[in-house]
C-alpha cells in the first residue's frame, strides 16, 4: 500500500513491528512449503531484493572486507625495534592515513595518526597513499621525525609525540 498510494499504518513502530512479523514469517512458511515453487521463489525473492539493496555502495561490507584482510594494508614497515609505521585505509570513502604504532611485547600502541588533509599545506599532489617508502631519522623525547618517500620530492615531518600534531614539514 505505501508503495502505491503512500498509505501505512499509524506510527514508525507499527510499520517495524509489520516487517519483523513478516520477515520471520516468511522463512516459517519457506520451510513449511518448501517442496512448492511459490516457497522457493519466495526465498529467491528475499535473496535478490537483499543483494539488489547491497550492491549500490557496498559501504559496510568494504570496511568489513578490508579491516579483516589485508586488502586495507597499503604499506606495513618496521622502523625500528621499537616503532613500526603502516599506510591504511578501511574504507572506500575515505583516503588511506600514516599510523606509527609503538610495539609493547604481544600489545602495540598508536602513537599518531596523520591523513593527506594534514600534510597538503605544502605541495597537494603528494598523498600518504603514494608514498614509496617510510624512513625514520630520529625521535626525542617528545618528537619523532619521519620522512616519506616518493622518489621525487619527499617530505619530512616531525610529529609532537604526546598530542599527534605535526609540528613540521620539511620539503626535501
């Protein structure tokens, strides 16, 4: 009835209640009938509405493929026994990000984060995502310095251990 002529029942909660009714509804009467072609038809049905209402974005099941797979790893590199930097991204919307990740034993800790948004005040064409390499230069007790490489004009930053911030970027 909405479908056609915009007409449902009074409330959000009744138009609810009416779906999980129904849904479970039909995979008791998919059972019951199942040796009928109406039920298997029925059970096509769901299954097609279902990845028919899927397929337009796929947004949740992108971030499930890629943070339980290394699809969402663009780089992983150990620099040095201490500290461990990798690119990521989890999603389609979003662009991959820097993390430095200190190992503790059998746990880890990010130490920061840093996206393409905070590094394009300098030369917007260079993206974390291309970068070809990282390099660690020298860490305080408060500061770590990195350098990302291109192959072409490369970036150096040092990043406020405590807070995250980046305090500097040096073209090179």
């Amino acid at each position: 009835m909405y479908a056609f002529k915009q007409i449902s029942l009074r409330g959000y909660y009744s138009d609810v209640i009416l779906f999980w009714l129904w849904f479970p509804t039909s995979f008791v009467v998919i059972v019951v009938f199942w040796k009928k072609i109406m039920a298997k038809l029925l059970l096509g049905g769901i299954i097609t509405a279902l990845i028919l209402s899927i397929l337009p974005m796929m947004l949740p099941f992108y971030a499930f493929l890629f943070s339980t797979t290394s699809l969402g790893l663009v780089m992983n590199k150990n620099l040095n026994e201490k500290y461990r930097a990798q690119i990521v991204g989890y999603s389609v919307m979003t662009t991959p990000w820097l993390e430095v990740i200190e190992k503790q034993g059998i746990i880890e800790r990010r130490i920061f984060k840093s996206t393409d948004f905070d590094l394009m005040n300098h030369n917007p064409n260079i993206k974390i995502r291309t970068a070809k390499d990282i390099i660690f230069n020298n860490e305080t007790d408060s500061t770590m310095t990195l350098t990302l490489f291109y192959g072409g004009p490369n970036k150096t930053i040092t990043f406020n251990k405590k807070t995250g911030n980046i305090t500097a970027i040096k073209p090179n």
